[in-house]
C-alpha cells in the first residue's frame, strides 16, 4: 500500500491535466528575454496581486531573499515573526546575502500586531542597524497555518508606512490564505510593497513561485536573480502548470481545509495525542499535534507513524505537523486516522 503522504503540501505530483498544459506550452528562453508562457504567467500573477510587474522564480525562497535584497542594505534589520519561514528555512540568507540582521517579534498563531511593529522601530542612531522592512507571513506556517485577518494587516501596514518601513507579503500560501479568509488576494497584497507567492505548494505545481511588485524593482530583482543562480531557460514547461494551477486548483483549497478539519476530528479522538487548536478552529491545510513523552519525541513518533503507512513531518521536540492537499482525499484522511491510533495505541502499549 503507497503511504499517505502529509509531510507538507508540496509533495503533489502534478495532474493529467497540468501535464498536458505543460506539454502545449510554447516556450522560449527566459534568460533571454523571449519566454512567452513565463511573460504569460507574470502578467497574470502582477494582475492578480494587483501590482506593475511579477519575476517567475524557481523557489520560495528566492522570492522572499530577491524581495529583501532589492528593499535592503547590508546593517539593515528586518522585522518578522519569530517563527517565520525567512527565519527558520532560508538558511540564513538575509544575512548571508543581504547582509541583514532579522528583529523576532512575538505573537500568537506567527501573528503579530502593530504595536509590536511600533516597538520594535529602532531611533536614528550611528550604533544601531537601520529599521528597514517588515515580512508578514500568510498563511503562517509554524504558527498553525494560521490566517492574518485582513483588518489585522491593514493595522499593521499602517504602522509600518508611518516608520516608512518597506512591507513585503510572504504569501507561500497566499491562496490557502484567501480561500479560508474569504478576501482575495489583491485585497492582501494592496498593503504591500513586494509579495511572493509559491505555486508548488497547494496549488499543486511541480516547481516555482513569483515575486511581484513595482516595475522597477522587480527590473533589478530580475538582475539579482540571475546573480543567485534563479535564471531558467525553457521555463515555461513550469510556467504553464502555474497557469493552470491559477485557473484551476485555487477554488479546490476549500476540500483541503474541509479535510484538515476531518484529519483533526479523527486525531481529536486518539488518546495520548493533543492538537494544537479545537479541530473547527483548525485554520486552513495543516493540523498541528502534539505527543506525549511516553511514546517517545516527535521524531521517533514520525518514523513510527511512517513504518505503519502515514508520513508526517516533526516541528518540534514533541510536536508534529500533517499537511493536506490535492493528492489525499477524504477517504485517505479516514484511512490515515486509523492508522494513526493503531500506531500510537501500539506504542503506549509497549512502553
């Protein structure tokens, strides 16, 4: 039996039909300027986002990175959730290429408010690094793939423009976001300077993300994408499952939601296991829960759990995180809880 994959929304495999929207793509090359399906997609994704111009970039993580080296300058700080992506799974790199320092602020779900912005704005001084950005994620991942509300970020856009702060829109899943929310996804990204957006996430795409913003910052992070190694060729292959993915699977989020409250019913239900949040507050794709010590860390658990067919993924010394997405289904949930309260029935049993 295949395992039933929830380590994360990103190990989908792309669909008949994205596939054949890939193999019609007319293609070009990107680094030369003549792509027409990635100009195509960074049309659409400026249009969407409601912003002069979008750069197709082969990751998240370049988006967010291009964004900061474009905005920043080497002593800068950068404010952000303490939990954030560009803190925890970039590596380092605001400071490794930017040359930036990163400000944790605090607050619930990877939330933060504008007070906390306001606070954390340092004084003109020759001694301190220059307040310069604010990365807001949306949807926040370690914080529970919570959802910011939009009158919370307008709060805090209003705070950051009155500190002349440039604002960037860490939107990985920015249409998880939306879709659970209720607002599009202009209505987010018009607080923002810059926005990236990742399509290999719940959308369901093979590879790729974008950066959008004005026209002559995404000019100069073009240049800095090729700097970092970001210039693809034949790009369009991924482009055109973008598109689709765009025209297609954003509507669909809704199933996934609805099948991470199930997911967190059925676990709700397992004794020994906590979730992080009741399972009708669970706020888009990701269930957070937590196992006691007895059974063993988090990390011995998810290799317990893998051996009996269901694969998720450690976000802490006892807490687990399952993803879902277009690749599992209902019945795959229903099939996924059982096994996980065989596994842990097992484990508390034995030890």
């Amino acid at each position: 039996m295949d395992a039933i994959d929830l380590r994360s929304d990103t190990v989908t495999k792309p669909t008949p039909a994205m596939w054949e929207a890939m193999r019609r793509a007319e293609l070009g090359d990107d680094v030369l300027g003549d792509e027409p399906t990635v100009a195509a997609l960074e049309s659409k994704v400026a249009a969407l986002l409601g912003m002069e111009s979008a750069l197709f970039t082969p990751s998240g993580t370049m988006a967010n990175q291009l964004a900061i080296r474009c905005a920043c300058e080497p002593g800068d700080e950068i404010l952000a959730h303490r939990d954030s992506h560009i803190v925890h799974y970039e590596t380092g790199a605001p400071a490794a290429l930017s040359g930036c320092m990163v400000a944790p602020l605090d607050g619930d779900g990877g939330l933060f408010d504008a007070d906390a912005v306001h606070s954390a704005v340092r004084g003109r001084d020759i001694h301190s690094p220059r307040t310069r950005m604010v990365v807001v994620e949306n949807t926040h991942n370690r914080g529970g793939g919570t959802v910011w509300p939009l009158e919370r970020l307008q709060a805090v856009a209003g705070a950051a423009r009155r500190a002349s702060l440039h604002l960037h829109l860490d939107g990985a899943r920015l249409a998880n976001a939306t879709v659970a929310a209720g607002y599009s996804m202009r209505d987010a990204a018009q607080h923002f300077d810059t926005a990236s957006m990742c399509f290999s996430k719940g959308l369901g795409c093979p590879v790729g993300s974008a950066l959008a913003g004005p026209r002559a910052l995404i000019d100069r992070a073009r240049r800095f994408r090729k700097m970092f190694g970001g210039g693809m060729r034949q790009s369009g292959l991924l482009a055109a499952a973008a598109i689709w993915a765009l025209d297609h699977h954003v509507a669909r989020l809704a199933e996934d939601h609805a099948n991470a409250k199930r997911l967190a019913r059925g676990l709700a239900g397992v004794s020994g296991l906590r979730l992080d949040v009741e399972p009708e507050s669970t706020p888009s794709n990701m269930v957070f829960f937590r196992v006691p010590r007895e059974i063993g860390d988090a990390a011995e658990v998810a290799r317990l759990l893998a051996s009996r067919g269901v694969r998720v993924i450690p976000m802490g010394p006892q807490r687990l995180r399952a993803v879902t997405h277009l690749d599992v289904n209902a019945a795959a949930i229903d099939g996924a809880i059982d096994l996980i309260r065989a596994a842990v029935a097992g484990a508390a049993s034995a030890r």
